[in-house]
C-alpha cells in the first residue's frame, strides 16, 4: 500500500460487478503452452500455429489461413496483397473499429464510407453501387456482432465491377451465410483474436486467403518480406529478401494458447447463443411495448453469438440505461463512434462528413449488454431485472 486514496478509475472498477466481458478459459491452455515450451520453439509458426491453421482452414475451406498478430495485421496484410495505393479508393461502411479504414488508409488509399442497414448495422448492400467510381478498387464489408453481411448481393456488384472484396470477419468467426463460413466469402478474410472475442489468445488474428495466388506472397509479407517458408519446407537451399513486408507471425505461445480455444469453437458458441437467448426471451415484453429493440438476424444467417445489443429509442435513453445499470454495478457500454465523424475521417475526406443518416441515427442508441461465457444465471437475472426496472420508473415518470 502506498497510502495514496484510489483513483476515480480504480474506484469505478472496483464498483462493477457485473462486467461487460471476461476472457474465457477453455481448459487446455496452460497444458498446451506448457507443451509449447516443451518443445523448445517459442517463435512463431510451429507445431500449434499449424495446427491452429489447418483448423481455420477445415472450418472455412480456405486455401490458405495464416495467424497473425492481430486482426489488424492480417487486414494491412489484404491491403498489401491487393496492392492498393494512392488514388484507390475502399468502400466500407462507417460503423466500425478503426482498423479497417487504417489497413488500406496506410498504404495511401482512399475510404468511401456507405451507410449501414436499420437491421442488422451491416453495410448496405443497396448504397454500394451508387459509392462506385472509376477508382474504385475493393469493398471492405464488416460483419457486425457476428451476423453476416448479404454477401451475396455484395460479391454480385464486387464481380461485376471488378472489384475485390476483403470480409472483416473479426467478430465473426463460426459464423455463417447461406449455410458457407464468414471469412470464405470474399478473395480475403480477417479474423481476430483479440480477448474481447468469441476465440481468444490475448491478442491474434488470421488472414484468411480464398484465392491461392495470394498464398505465395502472403507468405512472403508475413516473414518480413522473405521466402523463409519456402526455406523451411525445402523448396530453395536458403531464403532471403524478396519484397516489402513485415513481421506479421505471431508468438507459438500465444497460437498454444489459442488452439485450446478453437477445439472448443462449438461449444462456445452454444453457450453464447444460450445466454443470447435468455436476453432476448426476458426483454421480449420491453420490445413489444416499443421500449427497446432487440438484436435481428435474418434467417439465412447463422451467428457466433459475438455481441449481445439492444437498441433504446434515443440516445439520452441510452444514456440513461447505461448510468442506471452503472449505478447498480453493471457495465454496459456504446460501441463504435462513426469513423466519418472522426477528426481522421473528416480530413480523408477533405473536411465535410459523409452523409450516412442511418449510421448517426443508429450508432446513439446501440447499448452492449454483459455477455461472456461465464456469466451466471444469477447475474443475466440481475441485468435482466435492472433494465425492467429501468422502464418501470420511466412509466412512472411518463404518467
């Protein structure tokens, strides 16, 4: 003890008890780390990243999957490998983590933000055509909390435009479109990690590459720019420089821990769609009296359960939910701020903000409720009970 009071932030910590996320335990990491050491190879790509691999790539059919430090690095990874530049310009929606602007933005090409639909918070499908100009060169869809995009709709105008089209697929591993595996939908995939997700290893990712001309290079980026895995599987007798790259594998320790997760993958999804639908079973009632909406996902989309949202009819109500289930230990939170509303997404877009209605209108309503795999039945009582409550005293005050 230093004698010195908490902060205002450790105090607010120590007050949640209820939190918004924990990172999941699925039984076998410490045992495959363990083994990791074991077997003398601490650096990346040996034993469990390729195990770890050849999982990803049974579950999606991909030519290739290769981990990467982070879903970010596997998303500059897809900018490099579609040689984007200055003068290209990237269609994404704007509701989304800064990381699939700044994948492509980096490497000097341009973002065109499209509106999201009122449903699922995806990319409009029916707003793509009219973003598309003769610099147009590849649309970045993002699937949000795990529920796919209309894929097919996309990859219609994608092909008949020539354009590429990279799956920011963090959120949504073991999801699904029309029966087909998210990330196995566009050219490339990116998958994250990182322990906010579904499948954790503190921070990872993976690319996920559906063309196999883009495995030879890929593999070339990811090593530094080298043909180090050319060497190791024999083909040339030494490996050198070839392009640019970078360092883009990631710690065995961290693929270790990671494949104890992704053994798992079924059953971590059962246990977020339980605790999905005893969300939407018990504020079902708020729903139908138009207090709040619930999460859609369209039936021919199967979802990894990855985020759990409901949606308050204005945000000075979302605002309020949120410092009541505070008040009462529980952390729910907004999520992302638009990136065109951003001071970076201003500039890149030379100072005036897209007009996106639906994005604005949306993204002040959204409120993520707890949801994590060990969340007890007792605690999803006390979120559920706090937000009726919540709406019971607004009734009061509305008479």
């Amino acid at each position: 003890m230093n004698g010195q009071p908490p902060s205002d932030e450790a105090a607010m910590e120590e007050a949640i008890r209820i939190p918004l996320n924990k990172p999941y335990i699925a039984g076998n990491e410490l045992d495959y780390i363990r083994e990791a050491v074991d077997r003398g190879q601490l650096a990346g790509d040996g034993h469990f990243t390729r195990r770890c691999q050849e999982l990803l790539e049974a579950q999606t059919g991909a030519a290739r999957v290769l981990l990467t430090p982070s879903c970010t690095a596997a998303l500059e990874m897809a900018a490099m490998l579609l040689e984007l530049g200055p003068g290209d310009e990237v269609i994404l929606p704007s509701y989304t983590f800064v990381s699939t602007a700044s994948a492509f933005v980096r490497e000097g090409a341009k973002p065109v933000f499209v509106d999201v639909r009122e449903d699922t918070l995806n990319l409009d499908e029916q707003a793509i055509e009219a973003a598309i100009t003769p610099q147009t060169r590849a649309i970045f869809p993002v699937h949000y909390a795990g529920v796919a995009c209309e894929m097919g709709a996309i990859a219609e105008i994608a092909d008949a435009n020539d354009l590429a089209v990279v799956e920011d697929a963090a959120q949504a591993v073991g999801s699904r479109y029309r029966g087909k595996a998210l990330g196995s939908l566009g050219q490339l995939g990116a998958f994250s990690f990182h322990e906010t997700k579904n499948f954790i290893c503190g921070e990872g990712g993976a690319l996920v590459i559906n063309e196999a001309e883009f495995v030879e290079r890929a593999e070339i980026l990811r090593d530094k720019g080298t043909d180090r895995q050319r060497f190791f599987r024999g083909e040339t007798d030494k490996y050198t420089w070839q392009d640019v790259g970078s360092s883009y594998v990631p710690s065995e320790l961290c693929a270790a821990f990671l494949y104890a997760q992704l053994e798992q993958i079924d059953r971590i999804v059962a246990r977020r769609c339980e605790i999905a639908n005893t969300y939407t079973d018990a504020l079902r009632d708020l729903a139908e009296q138009e207090r709040l909406r619930l999460p859609i996902v369209p039936d021919h989309c199967e979802t990894n359960a990855h985020i759990y949202s409901i949606l308050l009819p204005s945000s000075e109500t979302r605002d309020a939910l949120m410092s009541h289930l505070r008040e009462h230990g529980i952390l729910a939170v907004f999520h992302y701020v638009p990136l065109h509303t951003s001071p970076m997404g201003k500039r890149l877009v030379g100072g005036t903000p897209a007009q996106l209605p639906v994005t604005e209108a949306l993204a002040g309503r959204v409120l993520r409720l707890p949801f994590f795999p060990q969340l007890t039945a007792e605690e999803q009582r006390e979120v559920i009970g706090r937000i009726h409550d919540f709406f019971a005293k607004e009734g009061s005050r509305a008479r």
